[in-house]
C-alpha cells in the first residue's frame, strides 16, 4: 500500500486569520448579528469550497509565501505569479 502525498492543508492548520475568516463567514449570526455570507450554503458547497482553499494554503506553504507572522490578509498573498504556479501544481494533480 503505498501512501500518498499530501495536498492540502488542514483547516485547524490554516493561518489564525484564514480561520477566523472562514468561521465568521461560515456562521449564522446571533439574534443582532447578519450571518456570514457562507452561512446558508449547503454543506456540500461549504466543504468543496474549504477543500479548495485549503488546497491553495498547501501551495502557499510549499511556495514558502505564507509569512511567518499569519496576520496578513489572504487577498495580499495573492498576485499573478501565484496563481499561474498554482495552477500548474492543480495540473499536475490531474485537477486542472
């Protein structure tokens, strides 16, 4: 049995920001509080959609472009560059 080799990131993994990010957006609110705009997906969107992005945090950690500090805006860590090397790591994956 061979064992394969990892291709995503954990949710509990993810950077402190990232986390907090996808559980307030994830989330219906309280009785004064509007729900995360994921609030009232299903979950089957819900768990392909933190598939994917847990995907994307695998790539930004082999990249070695996450900071050491994890208080950076996820928009910030993306540009052009990372998403064309992304892609080429999803076709190699047979994903793409």
């Amino acid at each position: 049995m061979s064992k394969t080799s990892p291709t995503s990131v954990k949710l509990e993994d993810w950077p402190v920001l990232d986390r907090e990010l996808w559980h307030a957006a994830s989330h219906k609110g309280d009785f004064l509080d509007p729900d995360g705009k994921a609030a009232n997906w299903s979950d089957a969107t819900r768990i392909q959609v933190e598939k994917g992005y847990s995907k994307w945090i695998f790539h930004l950690e082999a990249e070695g472009a996450l900071p050491a500090q994890d208080q950076q805006w996820p928009i910030d860590r993306v540009d052009e560059d990372q998403l064309r090397s992304y892609m080429d790591r999803l076709k190699a994956q047979g994903l793409a």
